[in-house]
C-alpha cells in the first residue's frame, strides 16, 4: 500500500488534530474539571515581573507545576511572596496554547499555617526591626504640658469622642487639632501617612495622637502598613500611638515614641490631671511654707545665740585682747627681722675677708710689689726688659717709675 493511501485511510478513521486544535481541546478540559481549585505547595523559582505578573512553581517532595499570579489578583495580597514560603493557592488548571504550557492559573493566595494578615505583619515587623525604627534610641519624649494636641483619627469614631472627654475632663482649656482620615479599608494607610506628614508641615502641634478604636485584624491594618510606618519615625512632632484595645498590637505601636492600650489612656498620658496637679501646687506650698519657718527660726536662734556671746556682751575686752595679740606678734616680727639682719651681715662679712685675702692687693698690703713695663704688662721675670727700658713698680701705696741700669737673670746664669 502505498503512503498516501494509508494517510487517507487514517482520515477517514479517526479525526487528525492540529497542534493548536490539540492544546485548546486539551485547555478546554482542563479548564472544565479543575476550577476553584485548592493546592497546596512550596514556591520556587518565583519571579515578579515588571508588569506585575508573577510566575512560579509549587512543589513537593514528588513533583511541581508551573503557575502564575496575575496583576489583577497579586495586588491584594499583603504578605511578601518568596521562595520557600508554603502555600495555598486557589485557581484553575488550564494550558497556555502558544507553548503547550501545563500551568496553575492563581487567583488567591494564602500561607500555610498562619493567617495572611498575619504573616504580612510579622514579616513588616522583621524589616523594620533590622532597619531600626523600633530602637529607643529614636523615641522622643513626650512633653508634659502642651498646650495644642494633634489627633490623627476618624471624626465620627469613638476614638476621638473618648479622648476629648478626658481632656475636658483632665485640663480643660487644652487645645485638640483633629485631622481627620479614614482609619479602615482602602485608602486608609495612604491618608494617615499625609494627616503626619501635614500636621509636621503647619507645626501648629506640641504632641500628636495616631489612633482608632478597637477592632479585628482587618480592620486594624491601616496601621500595619509600612508607608505608616515611615511616615510616624520620620515625623518631628512626637507620637502617641492608640490603636484598638490593650491586647491590640500593630507596627504604628512599635514605631511610635509611645504607646498607648486605648484612646482614652492616650489622652490620659498627654494631659495631666489638674485636680492633681492643684494637689501637688498646695502640697508644695505647705513644704516651702514649713521650710522657709524653720529656716526663719534657725536664723533666729542662730542670731539670739550670737547676741549672747561673750563678744557682743564685752566688745571693749575683746578689742583690747585683739591689739594685745598684734602688739605681740609685732615684737615677734621685729626680733625675727633683727636676728635675720644679724645672721645675713656676719656671714656677708665672711665672704669679703675671704675676697679680700685673695685679692692682690691683700698682697701688696704685706710688703709685695707688681711690676710693669711700658705697655702695662705685668713682669714675671727680668728678661722681659732690658738695660734703658721704664718700668712701673705698683706698692700698697703708691706708684714709682724707674728705669732699668742692669738687669739680671739668675736662671739663666744658674744654667751656664
């Protein structure tokens, strides 16, 4: 038999799919028994692509997909998709024709184990630890008496009803800016990060108030957010942070310079209480009342005591034993100076007899001479001159001129 017999008895056997035919009937199958799906896996190879799409794979110990989370549905997704993570994803299985691609299409994404929400928390609060918006080292201290308080929160909530009651209630007269946001769902985060932002720009504040009342999870996760975040540690007016109830943590708290349980407490830090405050005024009256008698009375005591001495009762006597002592101390210093006198001229005396018993003229004084020649040069032997030359002879009084008739010189004749 030939081949194109055969290939016409093949047609007209069975139907001969095209390659393109092949994968939309295989996609259409897929797609009608695989929708709303649930899968569960580990990611990898995960890659966010510029467009927003993100493609990955799920795996297990035995095997692995390919998948990918489009734009339109990963923007909801508040947690960080990563390698490793474990997941359930909910999709439908279908074919990607131009390739023959066997994929996951996804359209909702949970962790494995723990909330979504909750995982995006603790994987915020991670990053921003590290970075060191937690550290103390950035809190700044929160003034005790300020005289305008920022409130960052809903006009219509409890949150803000709360904290002007205690402060009307605590200190009435202090001024409370609001700025009003909305504090859930979308949209939120992004207004109270521009309320901070605001509020540092006017500088009409001394503290500021960031909060809401209580809440699920959800609905407390504008305060989650991280451009909340960035804005409440970069803000120079300091924050207290009130959000939800006392068991109610978020990223806002640990960011803040303070952290308040409720509202109400984060009124009650802000402002102080006047009644208390009057208490301590007249406490401290009392204390500088008592302080300034008995000082007053020491003083007098003091004074009565000195009055009484034996000084102010005989001034004359005391005087007079006073310019006794000087006179005393003056005999003192005068026989001290006639000593010291003394003792420097005896020993200065001294030093000129031993001067003078080395001088030459204390020589001459004991029948010594000095001679000279002409030029005043002094003769240490008599071939210094000869026959016809002056000379002068110095005594101990007197000078005599002579000149030379004969000289004489017993070293040399001692010689021949």
């Amino acid at each position: 038999m030939s081949e194109a017999h055969l290939q016409e008895g093949i047609q007209k056997e069975t139907k001969v799919y095209s390659v393109y035919e092949l994968n939309r009937r295989a996609r259409m199958l897929l797609e009608g028994h695989f929708q709303n799906i649930w899968v569960e896996g580990e990611i990898s190879n995960f890659k966010h692509h510029s467009s927003g799409h993100m493609y990955l794979s799920l795996k297990d110990d035995k095997a692995q997909i390919s998948a990918v989370f489009f734009s339109r549905y990963n923007q909801v997704v508040k947690f960080e998709i990563k390698d490793g993570l474990k997941v359930l994803a909910c999709g439908k299985i279908s074919l990607y024709e131009s390739r023959g691609q066997y994929q996951l299409y996804i359209e909702r994404l949970e962790p494995k184990g723990v909330g979504a929400l909750q995982l995006a928390f603790l994987q915020l609060k991670e990053k921003l630890e590290k970075e060191g918006l937690f550290s103390r080292d950035h809190k700044k201290i929160i003034p005790k008496f300020p005289s305008t308080v920022g409130v960052v929160t809903s006009p219509t909530g409890a949150a803000i009803r709360d904290i002007l009651n205690v402060v009307n209630r605590r200190f009435g007269g202090t001024n409370i800016l609001l700025y009003p946001v909305k504090v859930q769902g979308e949209g939120a985060a992004e207004e109270i990060a521009q309320a901070i932002r605001e509020m540092n720009r006017m500088g009409q504040v001394d503290v500021m108030i960031v909060g809401r009342g209580g809440g699920s999870l959800e609905d407390l996760w504008a305060f989650n957010e991280e451009v909340v975040a960035r804005e409440v540690f970069a803000s120079k007016i300091p924050i207290i942070s009130a959000v939800g109830h006392e068991i109610d943590w978020t990223i806002c708290d640990l960011v803040a310079d303070l952290r308040a349980p409720t509202p109400s407490a984060a009124a009650e830090l802000v402002v102080q209480n006047r009644e208390e405050l009057q208490k301590r005024v007249e406490n401290s009256q009392v204390r500088l009342r008592n302080a300034m008698v008995n000082l007053t009375e020491g003083w007098k005591g003091s004074l009565e005591r000195i009055l009484e001495s034996y000084a102010f009762r005989q001034p004359a006597i005391l005087i007079q034993q006073f310019s006794q002592r000087i006179d005393e101390l003056l005999r003192q210093l005068q026989n001290y100076w006639r000593s010291y006198v003394s003792q420097k001229g005896q020993a200065f005396q001294s030093l000129v007899g031993k001067l003078h018993a080395l001088s030459p003229l204390g020589v001459l004084e004991r029948g010594y001479s000095l001679n000279f020649d002409s030029r005043g040069k002094v003769l240490k032997e008599a071939g210094q001159v000869k026959i016809g030359d002056e000379i002068k002879t110095r005594l101990h009084r007197g000078l005599l001129h002579s000149k030379v008739t004969k000289v004489e010189d017993r070293e040399e004749k001692r010689d021949g």
